[in-house]
C-alpha cells in the first residue's frame, strides 16, 4: 500500500469466534489435557467487527472488561500512555482477557505538529508503559486525532506498527447519551468495521451491553482490530482504512 504526504482524518468496525464448549464422553479414556484455545475467527469468512476504544484506560475500564467478558467479546483498546502507567491493572487485565492493546501516545500530541524527536519519544513512553503493565508490546499505533502524514508514517515504519484509523465513530464524545451511542453504532456497523469509541465516556460504558447484545444479535463476532485487518496484509508504516485521496 502506497504513502502519501497528506493529513488525515477517517472512521471504522468487527468479529470474534468462540470455542465451543467440548464435552466429553466420560468413557473416553482420558489423554493429556490438550489446552482448548478460542478458535481464531476467520472474518473472511464470518461477519466479524472490531470496536476500539481510545485514550484509557478510562476510569470506567473495568466495567466494560466485565461486559465485554460476560458477552464473550473482544476489542481493542488504542491506550494512552500516561494513563497505561496510572491505571496499570486494567492493561494487565485487558491482555489477559485476550483484548489488543495499541499505542495512542503518551499525552495524546497532534503528531502532524510535533516534531519526529517528540513522536518517537510519545510511541516508546506508551511501548514502556504498556510492557509494564501487561508484559506485551502493541503492534498498532493510532495516532491522536487520526491524524497522520508521511513522517508520521515513516515513524510507525520505524517501529514496525501499522497505522490503524477506523470506519467509522460513534461519536459518543460528542452526544454522551446512551440512546444516541448506540443508535450511531449499530449504524455505522458493517462488516470488517473498525468503530471508534471511548472508555472515558461514561454512556459508552453504560451503552454497551445493550450495543455488544444488538451486534451479536445481527450475526457479529466482535473481534480485535488485528483479526479484521487480516486480510489486509497490512505493512509497518501503512495507514488502514486508506484516507479518501490518499490512495494512488
Ligand atoms: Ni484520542
């Protein structure tokens, strides 16, 4: 996928699958407890969406880690630094509950205006803070604002991260009403969707029982950003979904 030098600003959506529970027969002789891992979800083949969540953790983290454990969802959570550093246990709890985690800054910069020093400075600080809390490293970065350029992009290069926007917003910032939330949402929701949302916003949190019910309702697997762009073949430094006039 080709770079351009431009700014830009998108929206985005997800799937999951789930491993069905296995019984046993009693009579079968009993081998070596063989792990039963989730089954990856094929989201080429299975309506799949990935609902993100920005800037946490929030305070209101742990309760939609329990929403999103109750319903057997998964999402991805583009975290900021500062915040992975304040609130460590819900980084920890998020990978382990088989969440992404992805890289958001450390103090959420415009990164088309910062100088590439304070860029790479920002990414690491956030890489740090993250492994210390959870023991991984995000592989994708979302920069602050959706906002990006070539240097920007030559950075995420240099840290072998694509650059993951999203198709779409739930605009939750912005309305902070439940009913709103999750009428936007099931809007904008398609297949391979990446949906932009926040875990600071309270509403969202309340919103998303009703909203992850209504999506697996309509036949979703609601999955990480990683299993929906896989098809993709994303490369360190590209952006994904491709900017209107971005393309060439
Ligand atoms: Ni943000």
């Amino acid at each position: 996928m080709s770079r351009q030098l431009t700014s830009l600003l998108a929206i985005a959506a997800v799937c999951v699958a789930l491993a069905p529970g296995q019984a046993q027969a009693a009579t079968t002789p009993k081998k070596a407890a063989t792990p039963k891992k989730a089954a990856a979800v094929d989201c080429s083949q299975v309506k799949c969406i990935a609902l993100t969540f920005d800037d946490g953790p929030g305070k209101y983290a742990g309760t939609l880690l329990d929403t999103l454990k109750k319903y057997d969802a998964k999402a991805t959570f583009f975290l900021e630094g500062q915040y992975a550093k304040s609130r460590p246990q819900f980084v920890k709890r998020m990978a382990a509950e088989g969440h992404e985690l992805g890289n958001h800054s450390y103090t959420h910069p415009d990164f088309t205006k910062s100088e590439p020093a304070a860029i790479r400075s920002e990414i690491q600080k956030t890489q740090d803070a993250v492994k210390k809390a959870a023991g991984v490293e995000p592989k994708l970065l979302r920069p602050p604002y959706g906002l990006a350029d070539l240097t920007v992009s030559d950075i995420a290069a240099e840290f072998k991260m694509p650059i993951i926007l999203w198709t779409a917003g739930s605009e939750d910032w912005a309305s902070k009403n439940v009913e709103a939330i999750k009428k936007k949402t099931l809007e904008v929701a398609k297949p391979n969707g990446i949906i932009l949302m926040h875990d600071w916003v309270k509403q969202t949190v309340d919103a998303m029982p009703s909203i992850v019910k209504s999506l697996q309702g309509k036949g979703y697997h609601l999955v990480t950003v990683s299993d929906v762009v896989k098809g993709e073949n994303l490369e360190a430094g590209d952006i994904f979904p491709v900017p209107a006039g971005w393309e060439n």
